[in-house]
C-alpha cells in the first residue's frame, strides 16, 4: 500500500539558511505556505514518522521543509562553486593574473614561512 505525506512549503529561495544538525528553527505554522501531496514508499515514510518522533522536527511538514531547504542550499553552494572554480580555471590562463600571483606569493613567502614554522 503506498504511503502518501502532505506537506506545507514555502519558496526554498527565500530562506537561506546554514546547514545544522539540530532541530528545526524556520518552520512556523503561521508562515505562507502551499499543500503539496507526495507518494513515498512505506520505508520512506516510516523514516519521516520516526525522524518526527526522535524530535528532529516538530511535525512532519516541518520536516520536510528543511530538508528541502537544505537540498536547495546545497545545490547553490554547489553551483557557486562550480562557478568559483570555473573563474579560477579562467584566471590560470590570463598571464597578468598569474603573474599578480606570482608577485603576491613572493612577498608574502616569508611570512607564511614563518607563521607554518610556529605551528
């Protein structure tokens, strides 16, 4: 028999958060929100139920409000970092960057020499 978990969520954009391991903190009740019906298998849903009464979250909906949220924030540090690599790659290849860097690794050798040889 398929388990079906209906949720309330509001737009995953407008509440950035940082990812945390402890309990739910931007779900209220009073919150504009919009119902949406999921199938889930009976593992999945057993998991949902179980999470809730561990106390990861307050309900169900609340739940499943943060862990798209943290799905969603994931994947914007993701792409940022892709995005952040893909500059870096592009950098590498302009010889006036690589040569800035050049200088700033030569000024500043000795002091990190310096700092790593306290450490």
């Amino acid at each position: 028999m398929d388990q079906q978990a209906t949720t309330s969520a509001s737009s995953v954009w407008n509440c950035p958060r940082l990812l945390d391991q402890n309990a739910i903190q931007f779900y209220h009740t009073d919150m504009k929100s919009v119902s949406k019906t999921f199938r889930l298998s009976p593992g999945t849903a057993r998991a949902l139920s179980d999470l809730v009464a561990w106390g990861r979250a307050t309900s169900q909906a609340a739940l499943v409000e943060d862990l798209v949220q943290r799905e969603a924030l994931r994947m914007r540090l993701l792409q940022e970092e892709e995005r952040m690599d893909q500059a870096w790659r592009e950098a590498s290849q302009d010889p006036l960057f690589v040569r800035d860097m050049a200088a700033v690794e030569a000024d500043f050798g000795p002091l990190d020499a310096e700092v790593w040889n306290r450490s």
